[in-house]
C-alpha cells in the first residue's frame, strides 16, 4: 500500500507544513521530475470551468438553431439532452462537430479564455526544474509564465503532435496539452471520440516511467489518467496532491475498481489547492538577487527607465536593444516577416496567420523582436498582437478594442512607450 501523509487535526503527528515536508522529499530524488496538472493549479486566473465551457457551447448551438434548419434545431436538442443526463463529452462532442463555422468556435474559446494572467504558481511551475508539463489545461498560462520567465516563447505539443509515429518529448523542457489548446479550436477534447481516441498515455509511460512525477490540482475520476498513473512501472513514484476530503472516497473508488487497492509506487498527499502554490515554489533553486526580475512587466512603473527580459537585468537588456548589435536581429525579422505576410496574405483566420512557422519564429526570438514588432506597427497595424502577448506576457488591450487594428496597435504602442521601447 501506498504511504499518504495524514493530518489529524488535534493531533501530536499534524504536519504543520505538509508542503514543505514533501518539497524535501521530492528535491531529494534523482532528476528527472515531471508534472501532470489540472485545472485546480489554474483556479486562482478564474479561467471557465468546464460547466461554463459547456453553457457558451449551448449558448452558441441555440443562436445557430434560430436559423431553425432542421439539423440544427436537431443538435441542439441533443446538446440539451446530453446536459440533462450529465452526460459532459456527449455535449461537448455535439458543439464540436456542429455546423457552426470554425471561425465562430474559434472566437468563442477566445472570447472565455481572454484576459487570464498566470499566478506565481504558473511561473515557478515552469522555473523550478521540471523536466516538463503534462497538463489537461486548455489556458496559455504556462505558455504566458515562459515567456515571461525567459524572454522566449514555447510551443506546447498539442493531441495531434502525440498522436504522430515518430513523436518525440525531445531533450529539452516541454509543456504537453493533453487535452488541446483553446487556441486553436479543432484541438480540445471535449468529446466521447476525443477521449476514446487518445494516445498520449502510451507515450507518456514510456517517458515518465521510472522517474518522479507530481499530480497536481486533478479531480481523478477520469479512467483515462487513473489507467495512466496504474500503468506506470513500479519504480517510478507518483505524487498525488489532492484535497484532504477527496482522498478517502479516492481509495474507496479505487478499491472498488481494483481489488488489490492502490499501487506502491502512488503516494496520495492530502494537500488543498491553496497549499500547492507554496509546495511548487520550494521546489525553486536558489536564484542570485541579480539574475532576473521576478515579476510581470505589468507591475513595472510605467516609466521609460527600463524594458525589462526576465532572463537578465533589464539595464543590460536596454543597452543590448539600444545598441548596433540588434543588427542581425533586425535582418533576420525583417526576412520572417517579409515571408510570413507573403505566405498568409490570403487568408483572413487569425488563427492561420499566428501558427505559421515564420510567425512562430518571430515569438520564438523572444524580446530581441520587440523593438521591430512595434516599429512595424508605428508604419501600420497588423496582426503582431498575439505575438507580443506571447512574448511579454501582457495584453494592454481592453475588451472593447478587440478586433479593431488600429485600436489594438495603439494601445501596444502606448505600453511600449511607457515601458521605453519607443520614443514618447
């Protein structure tokens, strides 16, 4: 049987600092150490619960059906149906292959997932070691934490890239969405067919196997991860954090499933979501005073004395911005972009333009891009806007700019002049 750490309340064996306790006992096992996260590590952003998710979906499917077109007053009442039974994917499904356009599913997801800002525990999430994240998460907060963390963008592997023969984790950190990116609609699983057809555990074993993972804010009662976290070789030591009043009806569950109770290598920690900010943030290395800013470029003074890297002091980041040697920066955006407006100069998704690969490198030159971006911006609006947000972590746009260029430029263009990027 798997050891859990108990807290009685009362009692002379309570772990005070249970969090603490067990950032000792993970720091003290060989690398590597990975992450599977859910949605309770994203609770704090008030990102849309999958209840809220499903109420837009509905929202969306009734406004298609005033057309009243048979089929879709059909997959309504089917949608509505499904809602009523509980029946979460079967709903889900229905919204996915619905005759809704793509471009109106698209901007729903945007419109829910608009406006998150990742919290400490997104940000120590992707500095403190970790080999890489697993997450069921559909947000950008990891993404948005890297960016601000390293002054570069990541890539998440999305179900498609798992999905691939030839897939690899790579050697370097990575961030997996399990269950898709609202970014990009076509990819969330939010169905019966999207959960049967999933192939990441496989992949994911083969990894992890053998190593630590942490199990953070998952409500287990998907059969999938449970299957997963069983699976796993003996040798391999899965912490599980969960509430205090889940972990008992947890192990009945899964005595009730599996007669010989939980696996060895799965220890259950009785840890509240609020305690696993400061749980994550133990497991940082110690960082020298000087090495990195450690906040938002949203909480800076908006003065013009600093435009803040977070992988080095701002002054040195400023004098490199400033300087001659952003030459070969300036050749290699002005070739990426020059390339990324020809190859996209027929299409009118948002979602095409931002995931063509030179855009993607663009975001992937991190804050050494800035400067060109809100220059090109000064001569005329375009869709620069879902790269600067990736690479600074900010979005200075509010609600009732969105979708309107001219707007959206210049309210970047104001942020960065606040910030000293441009001359006032």
């Amino acid at each position: 049987m798997a050891n859990v750490i108990t807290r009685v309340v009362g009692s002379a064996h309570r772990i005070e600092n249970p969090g603490a306790s067990l950032a000792a006992q993970i720091l003290g096992v060989p690398k590597p150490v990975f992450a599977l996260i859910g949605a309770g590590i994203s609770c704090a952003a008030k990102g849309p619960t999958w209840e809220r998710l499903l109420d837009a979906m509905g929202e969306q499917l009734a406004a298609r059906a005033k057309s009243r077109v048979r089929e879709d007053v059909d997959q309504l009442e089917q949608f509505q149906k499904l809602r009523r039974e509980h029946n979460l994917k079967g709903a889900g499904e229905i919204w996915k292959w619905s005759r809704i356009h793509y471009e109106e599913k698209q901007r729903l997801l945007n419109s829910l997932f608009a406006n998150l800002h990742p919290g400490t525990i997104h940000r120590d999430l992707v500095s403190c070691g970790l080999r890489g994240i697993l997450t069921l998460n559909n947000d950008h907060l990891l993404e948005d934490a890297y960016a601000e963390i390293t002054g570069r963008s990541i890539t998440p592997f999305l179900p498609s890239d798992l999905e691939r023969q030839d897939f690899f984790f790579g050697d370097d950190f990575f961030i997996a969405k399990l269950h898709g990116d609202a970014a990009r609609w076509e990819s969330i699983v939010v169905g019966d067919t999207d959960y049967a057809g999933a192939t990441w555990p496989k992949k994911a074993n083969a990894l992890v196997g053998g190593h630590t993972i942490l199990v953070l804010g998952i409500s287990l009662q998907d059969s999938i991860i449970n299957e997963f976290l069983f699976g796993l070789p003996p040798n391999t030591h899965v912490h599980v954090m969960m509430p205090a009043s889940e972990v008992d009806a947890y192990r009945q569950r899964l005595l009730s499933l599996h007669t010989s109770g939980m696996p060895g290598h799965i220890s259950l920690h009785p840890l509240e979501h609020s305690e696993l900010p400061p749980l994550i943030h133990a497991l940082k290395p110690p960082i020298p005073a000087d090495a990195h800013i450690d906040c938002s470029w949203s909480d800076l003074p908006p003065s013009g004395s600093a435009a803040v890297d977070f992988g080095q002091p701002a002054g040195k980041l400023r004098a490199f911005l400033l300087s001659d040697k952003r030459l070969a920066h300036m050749e290699q955006f002005s070739e990426l972009a020059a390339a990324w407006r020809a190859e996209t100069q027929l299409t009118s998704s948002t979602t095409v333009m931002c995931t063509h690969p030179a855009y993607q490198r663009i975001i992937g030159m991190g804050a050494s891009s800035l400067p060109f971006i809100f220059r090109d911006l000064q001569k005329e609006p375009d869709h620069w806007f879902w790269a600067l947000k990736a690479i600074t972590g900010c979005d200075p746009v509010p609600l009732s700019h969105r979708g309107d260029l001219d707007a959206m430029a210049a309210d970047w263009l104001g942020w960065a002049r606040s910030l000293g990027y441009l001359e006032s």
